[in-house]
C-alpha cells in the first residue's frame, strides 16, 4: 500500500460524484460552469441547465433564431436580436413588419405651396406658377421666355408666376401682342361730338366743343356761374346756353331791361300813366279814383249846392236841382287830382 497515496493505511474507493478521504464530499458539478446561457443546478453525479430565453441546448450552447417565423413582408430581411428579430425594409416599405407602403409625402419635401404626390418609393411635385425643380424651389423668371411682343419690354412681377409687359405706342394686352387705335369709333373716348386727336405716344386728345369741358369733354359748362341774370332775375343752363326768367317789371335776354308797364294805357279816364320800377302810378283826372282812375267820383258827397238843394251825381260832374224861385251855377267842382297806385 503506498502510503503517500493512503497516509491511514487504507483509501475508499468513491462512487460517482463523491470525492473526499471517506467519499464525504459531494462533487459540485456546475463549479467549472457548464451552462454558458442558463442557470446550473448540481446533481449527483452530473447537472441540468434550466437555459435562459432564446437559447438551448444541454449546456444551452444553441441560439435560438428568431426569424424562423418569416412573418417579414415584401422581401425584406431578417436581423435576429436576443429573444426578438428585426425586419430591415427595402426601399419604399415601413412598418415593424414592412408591411406598409412608404408615403414619401409626409416629410413634405415639395416647397412654396406646391402638391406632392405619393408614388412608390417616391413622390411627384406639382408647382404653382412661378416656381419649378423636382421640389418647387427654383423660382422661374417669367421674363426669361421672352412673352412681350411688338418691343414691349418686360418686367418681372414682386408675386412669383407674374410679369407685366410695358407696351410701346398702339398696343395694348397682356402680351402687347393687339393693336389699338385711341380714337376708335367705336370705343371714341371722347364724348358730347367732341373731336379726338391721336397723339404719337398713343394717347388721345379731346377738343370740346363750345359749352363742354374735361378730359373726355364729359362735363356741361354751367353758364349760369357768372350769374348772367341781371336784377335778381332766375338763370337756368343748357347746353352752351343759359336762360332768364326774368322777375315782373323786367324784361330782355338778361333782364337788364325795365318793362314799361304804362304801354298799355292801364289808367281809365285821360288819367296819366307814371312808369315806376315794377309798378306804375296813374294820376286821376278830376271826378275820378281808383287805382286805374276806373272810379267816378260822387261829388254830391260834398253837398255842393246851396241851402240844402238836390245834388244830381253824373259823370265827371254833378247837377243842383234847384227850388222853385231860384237859380244860379253850382259850386266849382273842386279840381283835386286823385293818385291811383298799381
């Protein structure tokens, strides 16, 4: 018996997964770590790996693969991660199974109020006037096309899309591209029969007649503003024209005349007419009143005969009828002359 081997004299022969002088000590199998990817539980005699997710295996050496399942669409690929994979999309899919169309509109990449339209693993730009490129960035120059006819020069407009054409003499539109003559009959800018002159920048020139004035000759002078009518006498305009209506006692195309209101003979019975402004006096002869001396007088309102004898009242005169016994002339009629106004 080596000695060295068996120091006590003798030595146990120990079953599997003892060890120790007297096979006292239970061998830890899971000491030299047999499970790389799970947790070790020690056995007589050997061990059990309980693996962690995603492995396998009796030491949980084996990877589990993820992408057995192929539930990436479209033709994408596969990146196995640990308990999980991940689906790479081809261009123009998305979706955490690249299920789903890419909408290449949604970062809006067309600028200044442009329309984008989705396209597969792409998109359209519709630009509005004014701007162009494959994102509407690119403003155009209108003018660069050269759109003004007949010398008309171009200018670009502040507002993208627009330009303005400066027309030369006799062109108008917005090309310059129509002739035009200023005085056309039939759009004659001149009116009331004035005259229209085309001048050689091509404008026109109106010469009105007597009575208009303005740029097209539409305004009617008024020619009562310098008050042509004379004492207080009404003006009424026309055209080129103006009238008088003149006030009682004036007459003549300004009222600058004074009626002779005695023309007439208004004053009855040889009364004299005195023409007064707007009014006449007639002067009576005696015996007669009344504004036209149209009145006899009743000269018995006096009693002109004596000792309370009869008077008679006849025209321009009177008779005593005397009594019986007596005679004789009557009083002079007294010569008052009557003033009638009128």
């Amino acid at each position: 018996m080596d000695l060295e081997m068996s120091p006590l004299g003798y030595q146990c022969p120990c079953g599997k997964g003892f060890a120790g002088q007297h096979c006292e000590i239970k061998v830890n199998e899971c000491s030299s770590s047999p499970c790389p990817h799970g947790y070790c539980y020690d056995m007589v005699n050997g061990f059990s790996c309980l693996c962690k997710p995603g492995f396998a295996g009796l030491r949980c050496e084996q990877d589990t693969d993820d992408c057995i399942l192929n539930a990436c669409e479209h033709k994408s690929t596969f990146k196995d991660l640990h308990l999980s994979y991940q689906c790479v999309c081809l261009a123009g899919w998305e979706g955490s199974f690249c299920e789903q169309e890419s909408n290449d509109c949604k970062m809006n990449p067309c600028k200044n109020n442009s329309t984008c339209t989705d396209l597969y693993n792409s998109y359209r730009c519709e630009c509005i006037p004014g701007w162009t490129g494959q994102n509407c960035s690119e403003e155009i120059n209108e003018c660069d096309s050269d759109p003004c006819m007949n010398g008309a020069l171009c200018h670009e407009s502040s507002i993208p899309g627009h330009f303005v054409c400066l027309c030369p003499p006799f062109y108008t539109g917005k090309f310059c591209h129509q002739h035009y003559n200023p005085c056309d009959p039939l759009s004659d800018p001149c009116r009331n029969n004035s005259t229209c002159l085309t001048l050689v920048d091509g404008n026109h020139y109106c010469v009105c007649r007597e009575g208009f004035e303005g740029e097209h000759c539409e305004i009617n002078v008024n020619e009562c503003f310098s008050l042509p009518c004379q004492n207080y006498g009404d003006c009424e305009d026309g055209v080129n024209n103006f009238r008088c209506i003149c006030r009682p006692g004036f007459s003549g195309p300004l009222c600058d005349l004074d009626t002779n209101e005695c023309s007439s003979r208004p004053c009855k019975n040889n009364g004299t007419c005195v023409d007064l402004s707007n009014r006449i006096m007639c002067i009576c002869e005696p015996g007669y009143h009344g504004s036209l001396c149209e009145l006899d007088m009743n000269e018995c309102e006096i009693s002109p005969c004596l000792d309370g004898e009869d008077c008679v009242s006849r025209t321009g005169g009177y008779n005593c009828l005397c009594a019986p016994g007596y005679t004789g002339k009557p009083l002079s009629a007294l010569s008052v002359s009557t003033y009638g106004y009128l």
